[in-house]
C-alpha cells in the first residue's frame, strides 16, 4: 500500500514540475511572428553552430542529441530584408531532416531580435513540461487505480 502512496506522489511530483516547466516556456518564449523559411543543413551541436563554430563538435551539453542519427536541423528565414541562419535546439531524426530539407515551412522568430528563432511554436521548456504532465497523469492515473484493487 505503501508503494501506491509512493507512486501517486512521484506522479503528483512531475505533474507540478510539468506544469511550472510551461508556464517557464511561455514567459521564456518570444518567438511569436512568422516568415517562411527553409531547412538547409544540420548539425550536431546546435550552440556550437548559433555561436559561430562549424556545428560539428560534440562536445559539452549542447551537444543535439547524443543518440545515433539524430541531428539539430539549420534553417534560413528572412526578417525586413535581413537573411539568418539558425540551428535549431531541439534536434530530430537524420531521415526526418532529410525528408523536409529545402521545402518551405514556418518559421517563428522574436520579432524585438530577429535572430532568435525557432522551428516550433512552443519552447523545448513546454515540450518537457507536456511530458512531465503526461507522466504525472499516468503515475497518479496507476496510483489510483491500484489503490482500489489493493
């Protein structure tokens, strides 16, 4: 019984941390205009790339995704005349990159700095905080639930 108990907490746990990871997202989260851009390239170090390196060293925590075939896609857009290129922080599927490279797609950019931009409407911040409350949701869901067989 114990356990349950145990299980409905951790679930309770990661339901708050999910729900302060996106209320964290959307303060941090600036990226409200959008310009048509492309995917151009990618990488496997998004930070290395945005400051100035080639993207391709692996080292630190910035490194995309240290899983095999997954890679940080680099992107074009243009704001008031102005061309950037980003890498994205959220890294994808080799294949998935390959797949939308140089076809047009959204791109959502910080309209006071355009160089702050981002292939996704939400931050990684609300991506997390989703997944903590999905996890939340099915612990407490569990919990509670075993609470009545038992």
């Amino acid at each position: 019984m114990v356990g349950v108990y145990v299980l409905e907490g951790v679930g309770m746990l990661f339901f708050v941390l999910g729900v302060i990871f996106i209320m964290v997202g959307k303060a941090k989260f600036k990226c409200t205009a959008e310009t048509e851009g492309r995917i151009i390239d990618m990488c496997i170090n998004a930070y290395d790339y945005n400051n100035g390196g080639s993207g391709h060293t692996a080292i630190g925590i910035y490194m995309g995704s240290s899983e095999p075939g997954m890679y940080c896609p680099i992107f074009t857009y243009r704001v008031n005349g102005m061309e950037y290129t980003r890498a994205s922080n959220i890294s994808w599927n080799q294949g998935q990159i390959k797949r939308k490279m140089n076809k047009p797609r959204t791109i959502y950019y910080n309209p006071e700095k355009p160089e702050q931009a981002s292939l996704t409407k939400q931050s990684s911040f609300a991506i997390m905080g989703s997944i903590f409350i999905l996890t939340g949701a099915i612990s407490i869901a569990t919990g509670v639930l075993l609470g009545f067989i038992f």
